[in-house]
C-alpha cells in the first residue's frame, strides 16, 4: 500500500498567550480538526453540502416537525413567523437552519452577527431594508451591545424603530414603522442572553449532538453531492468518530477523500477512514489530542480533580471560554468529565479510556 501524506492539514498555531497567562509547561494545542469552532477555509467551500430545505436538514426530528408545523401555519395565514431562537454548540447547523427556514417561507433573508453590530445605527441600517415576513439573522446573539439590544425589542415586539435626530437639547427621538418581520437568533451561549431578549422570541429551538445514524446520512448525502464512494462500514466509524457534529463529519470526510486519493484507493473503505483517523490522532470516541490532554492534566495535576475552569484553562493553555464552550460539551456528553459546583472532575471512563490507573488518595472524581 502506498505511503501515507505526512500530517494531515491542521489550523496553524494559536498565537502564544503573553505573560501570566502563560501556562505552565505546556505548549497551547492549535485547535484540532474535531472542533467546529470557527469554520476552517474548506467548510465554506462546499456550500453545496449545505441543506436548502427542511427535507435535506437531516436529523433532529422533533425540532424539525415542530417547526414545519409553525412555518406551514404562518404560511397559511400569510403572517411572519415569529421570533425564533436557536440554541446550540457550534457546527450543529443553526445558520443553516435558519438559512432553509426562509427559504421554506419563500422569503427574503439578512444576514448579520452581534460583533458586527457595533453602533446603533449598524442595526438601524438593516432593519430599514427589511420587508415584510424578511428571515433577519442574528449570529452569536449573546454578544449584543446593550443599546443594540434595546432597540432591538422595540423593533422585534412593536416593529418599530427608534431613531434619534439631532443632537444635543434639539435631539429628539422618532419611531419608524419597520414591516413585520422574523427575527432568528443564534447563540451557543443561551445562558449569557439577557432574559428581556429570550422572552420576546415565540420558538426556541435547542439543538443536540447528532445521533449515529442522522451522522451517517449526512455522510450518505455529502459524500453523494461531492461524489466520493464511501463504504457502508467506513460511512458508519466516520460518523462514530465525529462528535454528533454535522461540521465536523463534513470535514473528516474531506480528509478521508486526501487519505483515499493518495492511497490510490477507488473509495473510502474502513481501512483507509482507520488509517486516516489513526494519523490524526482521533480516537475511538472521537475525541483528539488535546481532549484527551485536557483529561490527562485532570487525572495527573489534579489527582482527577474537582478543579476550577480557570485553572485547568491556564494548565491546558486555552481560554476558558474556549474549553467551556467547544472542549467540555463533547467531553461532558461523552460521559468522561462532570461539571460540579466546586469545579471540573473526571469519571471512571475517563480513566479506562486514557488507561490510567487511579493513584493513591485518588478520590476517583468523588467529592468528601
Ligand atoms: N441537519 C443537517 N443535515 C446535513 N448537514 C448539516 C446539517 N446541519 C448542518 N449541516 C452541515 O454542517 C455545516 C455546519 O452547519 P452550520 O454552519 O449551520 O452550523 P452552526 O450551528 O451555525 O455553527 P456555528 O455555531 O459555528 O455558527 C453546514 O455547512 C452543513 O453542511
Ligand atoms: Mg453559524
């Protein structure tokens, strides 16, 4: 069998985080291809592997039947559609999701995220452009600017803008009518979204990790649109191997088509996706490097903890954010670490999966 490509294409490095923040001793992981943080430069190649209508959004059934029900309603009586809200880890499609909702309205749709809203009259500036029933789309909604926010209720609940004209004693306020219209915000962080913004969404929709088999069909259907012939056993460790995450199985499969075509290999067989998983160090539980370093320092620094989310981030070199919103889900779903009042603690499953044997005065993760 031919050799294989050395490395497999990865992130660049983080850059290295100044003075005390510096951890001790070890070096900061670049972000693995297992985590669907921001979107690596060939996720939004293939934007033809993102689905158009609510038949191709494979998965997440019950979400899915709701909501067909809500948009064939709103359909039927030629209203917008309420405010919805999605809530989920990133990489589980809630841009995509909000993308087919206007399209199976048969309406306009706007595109924006809270960073890039900086001024009052960024949002203004969209707003006045809406029509009527328009899909406006807010990524990462948690992190509004408070007057954003503001102006935002008014235009979501009484479709109404306040704008202010003039300056100084003369300044006065005038509201504009705005066209009844669908907001949809996206966050993975709905515990950092004020309460006043979630109470005006009317549908909220929570995402979860993608079961075996919804993974597999997104595997079927990708690997169709970018005509790779992959096995049905290789289809089915693929989709074992990529957290539930319907960005990240698209990305592993990428690789797998590198690993096939260097191999001279006519389709991805379970033998090419085992060596491609292999030499990117992605294990049985889909879990990479760095996650099984963020367990290790538990169990070895920490005797297995509990320990702080500050500390550990400092210890495995990531932000805390970082390792609370793209490490730690996947780990705590797994099963292979708790979040407990007094900090992070690993399982016993942490401990067999890493074959690590517990020390003495190793509590096992339990608290006394
Ligand atoms: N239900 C699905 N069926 C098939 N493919 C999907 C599905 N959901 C997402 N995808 C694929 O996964 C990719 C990532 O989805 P998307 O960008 O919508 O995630 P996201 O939740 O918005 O992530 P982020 O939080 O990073 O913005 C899409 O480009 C699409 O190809
Ligand atoms: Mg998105």
């Amino acid at each position: 069998m031919a050799q294989l490509p050395p490395g497999a294409p990865r992130r660049g490095p983080k850059p290295a985080p100044d003075g005390n923040d510096a951890p001790i001793g070890v070096v900061p992981a670049a972000p693995g291809l297992l985590h669907p943080e921001h979107p690596l430069s060939d996720d939004d190649r293939d934007l033809s592997l993102r689905p158009r209508s609510l038949t191709e959004f494979l998965g997440q059934a019950s979400m899915k039947e709701n909501l067909s029900v809500f948009i064939t309603a709103a359909r039927e009586r030629n209203e917008s559609l309420d405010h919805l809200f999605l809530i989920g880890p990133p990489g589980l499609g809630k841009t995509t999701l909000a993308q087919v909702v206007a399209n199976e309205l048969g309406v306009d749709f706007k595109v924006t995220s809270a960073p890039a809203l900086d001024k009052p009259k960024d949002l203004a500036g969209i707003l006045t452009t809406v029509k009527e029933k328009t899909v406006f789309f807010i990524d990462e909604i948690h992190r509004l600017k408070p007057a954003i926010e503001e102006m935002l209720y008014i235009a979501m609940e009484d479709y109404e803008l306040d704008w202010i004209i003039g300056q100084g004693p003369s300044a006065r306020t005038i509201r504009l009518p705005i066209p009844p219209f669908t907001l949809v915000g996206a966050t993975t962080k709905a515990g950092n979204v004020s309460s006043p913004l979630i109470g005006r969404f009317g549908i909220t929709c929570r995402f979860a990790f993608y079961e075996q088999a919804d993974m597999e069909a997104i595997v079927r259907r990708s690997a169709g649109i970018l005509k790779i012939a992959v096995d049905n056993d290789a289809a089915s460790l693929l989709a074992a191997s990529a957290r539930g995450t319907p960005r990240v199985v698209n990305r592993l499969l990428r690789r797998m088509r590198d690993f096939a075509q260097v191999l001279g290999a006519q389709a991805i067989t379970r033998q090419v996706v085992e060596q491609g998983l292999k030499r990117l160090e992605i294990d049985a539980l889909g879990l990479e490097k760095h996650d099984r370093e963020i367990l290790r320092i538990i169990i070895e620094r920490y005797n297995g903890g509990p320990v702080g989310a500050e500390t550990l981030a400092i210890s495995v070199g990531e932000a805390v954010d970082t390792l609370e919103d793209y490490y730690e889900p996947f780990l705590i779903q797994s099963g292979l670490l708790q979040r407990t009042p007094r900090g992070r603690v690993v399982t016993a499953l942490a401990y067999d999966h890493l074959k690590l044997a517990r020390g003495k005065g190793d509590t096992g993760g339990l608290l006394f």
